[in-house]
C-alpha cells in the first residue's frame, strides 16, 4: 500500500513492479518507432505476437527489460488506464 497519496499515479504505486513494467513496454515500443533494428529478433517476434491484443501486451513477458506478464486489469491500473 503507498505511503502518501503522491505515491500513487492513477491507483498504480509509483514504485510497484507492474508501474516499472509498463514505463519499460513504454520505452520498447518508443524504440521500435525510432529504431526498430536495435531489437533484438526474438523479442520482435514476441512483439508482433502480443500486440494483436490488450490482453497480449499485458502477458509480455522479457525480463531482460524489466517487464513482466501481468493480467489487463493490473495492466490497465499500472499504466494509469
């Protein structure tokens, strides 16, 4: 449970692990727009895969990114939805 009331962002905590892991899917699609070869080939095909849907960018999984599979309400709540 956060601390203050300035901890908490749209109900995600500033600091939880899902908040970390949709600011980390932020910054991987940014880099896909601006430089698309700099990712790595398995991770693009998992992309391609799971951004067909909601509930498929919310169960990306790429730990070597920070981000973690998650249900599309944690999802959702994290990302400030």
């Amino acid at each position: 449970m956060a601390r203050a009331e300035e901890d908490v962002v749209f109900g995600a905590e500033l600091n939880s692990p899902a908040r970390h892991s949709v600011v980390a899917e932020l910054l991987l699609l940014k880099e896909c727009s601006t430089a698309p070869s700099s990712i790595e080939e398995p991770l693009r095909i998992l992309l391609l895969e799971n951004l067909k849907s909601q509930g498929g960018l919310a169960s990306l999984e790429w730990k070597e990114r920070g981000i973690v599979s998650m249900s599309l309400n944690t999802h959702k709540s994290a990302a400030g939805s």
